[in-house]
C-alpha cells in the first residue's frame, strides 16, 4: 500500500486498472517519494510492443473516470520483464530497491 497524501492507494488495484491498457503486457506499482505528498505511485511496466512502450501520458488518459485522480501513477518504468521469485511473485522489494527514488 502506498501513502499519498494520507490517502491509501492500494498497488493492486492500480494494477488492473492499467494492466488493461492494449500497450501493457505486465505491470507493477510500487510507491516512490514525492515532495509534498510523500509517496507517489510510480508504474514498472512491461510492454506489449517493445518499440512502442506507453508514455505517462498514455497510462494517466487511461486511468480517467477508473482511478481517483491521487492514485494515477507519476512515473514510469519500462522493463524488458519484472523480477520474479520461483512461485512466480513479482519482487516488488527489488523494484522499489532499484526505482522507488529515480523515476522519469
């Protein structure tokens, strides 16, 4: 769960929100440091097309009228695959390690 603002943002459900935009073949939500509002959702993205990866832009007009405008995500990263154990789990330990504090 991410803190923004004192609003709860629940990863999951940011999630599936944009895991249903055409251009995401997987996504993880991690929570990344914000200025005033001291965490910010940040999106670890898979694309479906690797030559053509979505913008912020194209994840934040997606979530319009499906997310409260407080739980659109801030930044993004695109990956070529998201770190899993051997269950299959996304290490999102890992994610927030690595881009929890640099994002574009």
């Amino acid at each position: 769960m991410i803190i923004s603002g004192g609003e709860n943002v629940y990863c999951a459900e940011v999630e599936n929100v944009l895991s249903a935009h055409p251009a995401v073949a997987d996504i993880a939500v991690i929570g990344g440091p914000h200025e005033k509002w001291g965490e910010t959702p940040i999106a670890i993205v898979v694309p479906a097309d690797p030559a053509a990866p979505p913008t912020l832009g194209d994840l934040t007009s997606w979530t319009l009228g499906k997310l409260a405008s407080y739980k659109k995500p801030t930044g993004i990263v695109v990956l070529d695959e998201l770190p899993r154990n051997a269950s299959g789990k996304v290490l999102k330990h890992e994610l927030r390690t690595r881009y929890g504090h640099s994002v574009s």
